[in-house]
C-alpha cells in the first residue's frame, strides 16, 4: 500500500507550487484567447444585419462566460502562485515542504 500524501496528477520532477504556476499560466492564456475570440465577434457586428447579427449575439455571451469563467480561474490560480512564491510562505514552510518539493513517483519492481 502507498502511503504517499503526494498528489496522483503530479508528474515526475514536477511540484506542486510549479503546478499552480502552470495552471495558473494555462487558465490566464485561456482567457486571453476567449477576450480575443469576443473581440472578433464584437467587430462583425457592424456589418451584421439579421439572423447574421442574432446569431452574433448569441455568441458573444457564451463567449462572455468564458471570459468570466477563465478570469476568476485565472484571478484564484495568481493568487496561489503568488502566495505560494513570495519569499515570507517560502521561508515559514521551507523549500523541503512538499509543496515546493520535486515529485518522484515510485517506482516498485512488479516481480517482489
């Protein structure tokens, strides 16, 4: 039995404050992508007349959730990672913590 408190998800050699940073990284360049994609729609409609200008609408506020969505998402993970790498949190847990440890997952011989 595996009494590791480690985190399944977490790779070889990955810790668990450089996956905070990575998510955090992954869900800010989401919401980049989907203030892109709004602003592209928001352009079109000035041409749109219509079903054209419905349709446009429409999906401009499902764009606007996603924006929404990846930015609390975005917002909560910089947060953490900002927590998680200032130099006060760092030195209070320590950089042997677990949080900032490499994570080695074990490896177990299948013939013992």
């Amino acid at each position: 039995m595996n009494n590791s408190k480690n985190p399944k998800f977490l790779v070889d050699h990955q810790s668990v404050a450089s996956l905070v940073n990575q998510l955090h990284e992954y869900f800010k360049d989401t919401h980049s992508h989907y203030e892109v994609e709004r602003s592209q729609l928001i352009s079109q409609l000035d041409m749109a007349e219509g079903e054209r200008e419905e349709q446009l609408h429409r999906e401009i506020c499902k764009v606007e959730a996603e924006v929404s969505l990846f930015g609390v998402l975005s917002d909560a993970l910089s947060i953490a990672d900002r927590i998680l790498h200032t130099r006060s949190v760092m030195n209070e847990l320590g950089l042997d913590n677990p949080v900032y440890r490499m994570h080695c997952e074990e490896v177990t011989n299948s013939r013992n």
